[in-house]
C-alpha cells in the first residue's frame, strides 16, 4: 500500500463512527469521544503549521478561543443558527490569525513561538475582561447551535457524527493542502528557505496562507467546543492549552495530518483515564510526555511505520 | 544591447574592516562562458550572492538584461531568470530529487496558490522536471530522497534544480566541487552543452575545466579584479601568476 497514513486516518475514523455501537454510547462517552475529535482538528489545523510549515506555534488556543467566543457573543445576541455562527466564527478566527500572523510571520524560531504565544495571551486576557460574558467565570450556553431551526445537535448521537464528518473533511482538507502545489512550497520552505527563495518562491505569503487556513480551522473547533461544554472560558485561550495542542501534534509525530489526529485522541483518552485512575494524575502524566517526546522520534505515527 | 544580460558597476561590499567586493565592474553576455577565478576567500561567492540577491551591495548597480536588479529581493531576481547554483549544495532533503526539480518548474508555471490538486501528479512539472534531471543524468535517481543521494548527485541535483528554471543566466557557484573525475568529466560536458542556450558566470577552481571551458577570465583577489581577458591572456598574466595560479598549473 503505497498510502500507510490514509490506511491509518481511516481506520480511525471506523472506530469512532463504530464507537457509539460498541459500549461507548452513553452521553458520558458521548462527550468524551466528541472532545477528542474537536482537539482532534484543533491538532491536524496546528500540524499544518508545524509539521507542514516548520511554523511552531504557541498561541493556536486563541484560535479556539476567538471561534469560541464567537458562538459567545452570537448566543448572547440570541443568534444560534449554525449557519450563520459556524461561518461566523471561522472567519473571526481567520481574520485573528490574518492580523497576528501578518506580524508573527515576520519572526522564525524562537521569536515566531514567543510572538505567538504573547498574542494568545493578550487574547486570554482580552477574554477575561469581557463582564458582559462572565470575565474569568465564563459563559454558560444553554443550547447547542441549532441547525435550521432543528435542535438535533442536542442528541449526543447527533453531535457525535456532526463532528466526526468535520473531522474528516478537515483531515481531508489538511492533507490534499499538504500535497498541493501549496503545500510542496510551504515545505521546501520550512527545510530550506533559502532554497526556496533562489528558485523564486518568496516564503512569507505561503506562510501566512497557512496560518489562516489553520486558524480557521481552530475557530471551527472553538465553536464546536463551546457546544460540547455548552461552556465557554478564558481557560480555552491559556497557554497551557496552546501547549497541550502543541503536544498532541508532536506526540502524534510531525509526518502529516493522520500523525495529529492520532496524538490528540490519545492524548485526551489517555488524561481521561489517568484522571480517572488518581486525582495525582497530573503526576504521571507529565513524566509519560516526558517520555515520549525522548523515545518516540517521529511519534505514533513514527511508531506504526517501524512496527 | 540585447546580448548584454549581466552586468556590475562598480559593485562594492565590506564585512566589517575587510572589503570583499572591491569596485568590481564585469559584464556577461548571451553564449558565453564567463569563468570568475581566485584564491580562497577572493570574494567570489560574496559577489554571486550580491548578483543573486542573498546580499546587498553597499554600493554600485547590478543590472540584469538591461533592468536594474540591485534592490530587488533574491525570489523576484529568481523569477525574472537570474539562477544560482550554491558552493554547499543546498536542496530540500525530504523531496525526492523529481520533486526538488518541480518545485523549480512550479515557480514560473502559473500560480503555486493552488490547493487541492496534488502537485506530483501534475504531469506538465513532472515532464520538465525529468528534462532538467536527465540533462544532468541523474533520471536514473528521480524518486530517491534528496537527502539519499551521493555527494556527487547532489552536485548534479542542485544543477539540475538550476536546469529547471529555465534562466537565462546561470551562476554556478563551484559546480565541480566535491565530484569525483568521471562525475566531474560529466559536468564540464554538460556545462559545455550549455553554453548556447545560457549566460553562465562560473566559479571554479579546476583549472584545467575553466581553461577548457570559458570565453573569458577574470581574476579576483582580495575583491578586486586583478585581471580579465581570454584564456591566453589570463595564462600568460604575470600578476595572476602571484597572486593565483601555482607554477605547475600555469605550465
Ligand atoms: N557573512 C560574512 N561576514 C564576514 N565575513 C565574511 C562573510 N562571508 C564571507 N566573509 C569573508 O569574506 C571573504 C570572501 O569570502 P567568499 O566566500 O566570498 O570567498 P570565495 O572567493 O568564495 O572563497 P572560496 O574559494 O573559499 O569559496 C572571506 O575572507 C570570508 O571569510
Ligand atoms: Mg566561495
């Protein structure tokens, strides 16, 4: 099989449609497998960045945010049709990620993490502050976005399967930009830029394309986070945030969006499980990311291709 | 004069307290192998990466067919079909030598703001792409990685990249480096073939393949031009002698 990650990605994308079927239907599981899915996203949107354009981010949980706050100023507006808070709330975080990336992308290295990661916060902090939408408390929803005026995504099984079709069109969106035209700049780029430059390609508005394109996707995941909490915070925007998505995208390893998603899901699986282990969870999860990070080269992903 | 594709005036540079590009006016016309010599650390890489736009000049004008170059950044000159060819091979190690050739292709073959289709099945970049690698022989290692690849099909593959964009002038920054003699045999035979269709301003210190190769010399040393003419004239200068060429070389 020439194509081992779309074999991976699919098969994935099997349990989790299989999952409600098999014992993990109840509205607990429910919720469980729909967090995945939406870090899921959250991660493949930031490995386009790092992986696809050597772009290391620190502040890509302000793109969840700004989608998150979006349903959050629409629902208190009384508006909640998907259709126009999904679009929406995409086009804020695309237009976030225009105005932060226009700078940011001026930076490499470590000042690009750094000039990221001081966006994310000022979005924390801007978040924060908004008492008309509860500052530091949050904002609770009390429905789920409807969809022509139909309240389905209420039902889990619904929700369920609503993000698990975003989900793989957004790992199919991901993947044919990485192996487009675009994409083969963007990654000649982030390996050799001054190889990219001497044959023409001026690497900055590639970067920035992407930087778009992944903060849309995350202001997706924003909104579908906040109608899975049915809960919004600043929390959602805190660097530690950025870092677990961060972390997800390395765990998974960087060799494209099926190495993200799986990162993400066992990332969110394995801290549930923890958690649920010992309330000193925190404990072991931190040496076990430790760990992976010094014996995983080339993360899950890395691991299934050897083995 | 539409055959004039190159020239410098009066180009100057310093790093600090050294100057490494000093007042160098040379020009390079259409067909012709124009051969840049000296001791190392003359200056000749400095130079080429002033021509290609990876530094700037302090002062002095780089013109390319006629159009002023000296403040346009390297991508545009790239574009506008001003090649380079790098002294340490410089290529992208994770694509296949096709797909690094294609990446060249892609740059003046309509938008590269296309998102879905994948570039690799794109036959019109892939037939160009395979022209410029079997021109340097290396169609037999197309689908190996870049990184994969031998010192010396490196050397051909970073040609090959050149190749690709189709310029009208090539600087070649030590093409032979490196190479073993057949590999080298090889290149001069290409470089040679190359002459009719390219502009080529080549660095090199093979002595015997730039005296075999070029129209005319110059020599650089410590970022001045110390000499400039044909082969000949160049072998039988007695201040090239001192400052560059070794006895034997010159016999
Ligand atoms: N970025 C830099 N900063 C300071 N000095 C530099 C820099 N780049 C090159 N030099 C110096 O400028 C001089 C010319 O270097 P250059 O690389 O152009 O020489 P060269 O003629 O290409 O030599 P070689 O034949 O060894 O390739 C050298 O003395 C070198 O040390
Ligand atoms: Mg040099």
């Amino acid at each position: 099989m020439k194509r081992p990650d779309v074999l991976i990605a699919l098969a994935i994308f099997a349990a989790l449609a299989a999952a409600p079927f098999i014992g993990f239907g109840q509205g607990y599981s429910l919720t469980l497998l729909a967090r995945a899915m939406i870090f899921g996203m959250a991660a493949i949107s930031l490995s386009l960045l790092v992986g696809g354009g050597g772009l290391v981010s620190l502040g890509h949980a302000a793109m969840l945010g700004v989608g998150a706050y979006a349903v959050v100023v629409l629902d208190h507006a009384r508006i909640t049709e998907a259709w126009m808070v999904v679009p929406v709330g995409i086009g804020a975080a695309a237009l976030f990620a225009l105005v932060t990336g226009a700078i940011a992308i001026r930076t490499s290295g470590v000042h690009f993490i750094m000039i990221t990661l001081a966006f994310g916060q000022m979005a924390f902090f801007t978040t924060s502050s908004l008492a008309l939408y509860g500052g530091d408390d949050g904002y609770t929803l009390y429905n789920r976005l409807e969809v022509f005026g139909s309240r389905a995504l209420e039902r889990g099984i619904v929700f369920h399967f609503t993000c698990l079709g975003l989900l793989i069109a957004v790992w199919a969106l991901v993947r044919a930009l990485l192996h487009s035209r675009f994409g083969r700049v963007l990654q000649a780029a982030r390996d050799n830029e001054t190889r990219a430059r001497a044959v023409g390609f001026e690497p900055y508005p590639y970067r920035l394309a992407a930087y778009v394109i992944a903060g849309a996707i995350g202001g997706l995941s924003g909104v579908l986070l906040a109608n899975a909490a049915e809960f919004v915070a600043p929390a959602y925007l805190a660097w530690q945030r950025s870092g677990d998505l961060l972390f997800m995208v390395i765990l998974g390893g960087l060799s494209g969006p099926h190495g993200a998603l799986m990162g993400a899901l066992a990332f969110v699986l394995i801290e549930e499980w923890l958690a649920k282990l010992t309330e000193h969870w925190r404990l072991i999860f931190g040496p076990l990311l430790i760990f992976c990070v010094f014996f995983m080269r080339g993360g899950i992903a890395g691991l299934l291709r050897r083995g | 004069m539409a055959d004039l594709l190159l020239e410098l005036r009066n180009l100057r540079k310093r790093f600090g307290g050294l100057t490494v590009t000093d007042d160098v006016s040379l020009d390079l016309k259409r067909g012709e192998i124009h051969a840049l010599i000296g001791p190392n650390g003359a200056g000749k890489t400095t130079l080429i990466h002033q021509i290609s736009g990876t530094l700037a000049p302090d002062s002095g004008q780089i013109l390319f067919a006629g159009t002023d170059v000296t403040h346009l950044r390297m991508a545009k000159r790239a574009r506008m079909g001003l090649a380079r060819s790098f002294q340490i091979t410089s290529i992208i190690p994770s694509f296949t030598a096709r797909e690094n050739a294609a990446l060249a292709v892609q740059a003046r073959h309509g938008s590269s703001f296309r998102f879905f289709r994948p570039a690799n099945s794109e036959a019109a970049l892939n037939e160009e792409a395979m022209a410029a690698l079997t021109e340097v022989g290396l169609e037999r290692r197309a689908e190996t990685p870049a990184a994969a690849l031998s010192h010396g099909e490196k050397r051909q593959l970073e040609l090959a990249i050149a190749l690709a964009m189709q310029p009208r002038v090539l600087l070649l920054d030590e093409p032979l480096a490196g190479t073993g003699a057949e590999e080298a045999e090889r290149l001069m035979r290409i470089l040679g073939g190359l002459r009719a269709r390219y502009a080529i301003l080549l660095i090199e210190h093979d002595m015997p393949a730039v005296f075999a190769l070029a129209d005319r010399i110059s020599v650089l040393a410590q970022g001045r031009v110390i000499a400039h003419g044909t082969p000949e004239v160049i072998r039988a200068d007695p201040a090239v002698r001192d400052a560059y060429l070794g006895e034997d070389e010159v016999a």
